[in-house]
C-alpha cells in the first residue's frame, strides 16, 4: 500500500533544538541503535552547533525535522562521515526520530528531502550507515533506492553496521 508522505519541513538546528533534540532523543526505543540512551545536553549543543557549521561550509547538515504543526520531531540530513572506521571520506545520511512519529512517513519523506538538497549542493553519491538489527532504518533506505555495499564491524560495540550507497 503506498500512502502519502507527510509533510515535513527542515530547518538548520537552532540553539533551543539541541534541547528538544535531547528531550525527544531521551528513549530508550529512540536510542537502541545509539548507546541506549540519551547523551548529555552539551553533546546536542556540540551537535547543532557544528551542524550550523556544516550548513554555512557544506549547503548540508543534519537538519532539524518539523512536522505539519512546526514541532520538532527529530532530525535528519547529512555529513562527512565522522569516524576513523567505516566510509572514511564519504557524505553519509541519517535520521532519528522521537518514536511518537515513527512508522508515519516522515523520515522517509525527510531522507528524500535531504537526498534533493544534497545532489543540489553538488554530491554524486552518499552512504547511510545502519545497524544491521534495524530493520526500520533498513527499510528506509530501500524506499530511497539506497543498495547495500559493505559490512562493517564498530570497533568499540562490536556491533555489524551496514553500508548502504546511492548514487545521486
């Protein structure tokens, strides 16, 4: 059954939405794939602060999600991949929701916005990194056309993560 997405729109973080970020990010269900639980608020301040960076160096970001009603519901976009390990050099996507909102469409509707604001801002290709247990963030990135290319081991959880590319 296709449905209509939702609409959703993205905005660059905010200071106020590193505290929404850490308040709606404080679930255990949200966190599974990320630690478990919530960081520290000064992690989300770091967080949106470099992504305000990233927007004015880049033209892409992890952007915050806004529903129909102007609340923040999560965040997703785009990056350099952080990390030493993994797709060192690449522009990865990614997305994370308060779980109120999930199974509704708007991460997908949100991915795919980044997808146009991203090949707009001149990439040719990006990765999503996902835990291989998750399978609604799997899920997304079949919806996005996304195709899985490697495996790879997190050196600290030991947990498989998946890499999944699309080129734009």
């Amino acid at each position: 059954m296709n449905r209509a997405l939702p609409d959703v729109r993205l905005r660059v973080p905010t200071d106020e939405d590193a505290f929404a970020w850490h308040r709606i990010f404080d679930d255990p269900d949200v966190m599974e794939f990320h630690g478990g639980r919530s960081a520290e608020l000064s992690v989300y301040e770091e967080l949106t602060a470099r992504q305000r960076r990233h927007d004015a160096e880049y033209g892409f970001c992890l952007w915050t999600v806004l529903d129909e009603e102007g609340r923040v519901i999560g965040f997703t976009g785009a990056q350099p991949w952080p990390r030493e390990w993994g797709p060192t050099g690449e522009i990865e996507i990614g997305w994370r929701l308060a779980r109120e909102h999930w199974g509704k469409g708007y991460v997908t509707a949100a991915a795919m916005l980044t997808l146009e604001r991203v090949r707009a801002a001149g990439i040719g290709s990006v990765v999503a990194m996902v835990n291989a247990r998750n399978e609604r963030s799997i899920a997304v990135t079949r919806r996005l056309g996304m195709e899985l290319a490697e495996t790879y081991t997190t050196p600290v959880s030991q947990q498989v993560g998946h890499c999944y590319r699309l080129a734009l």
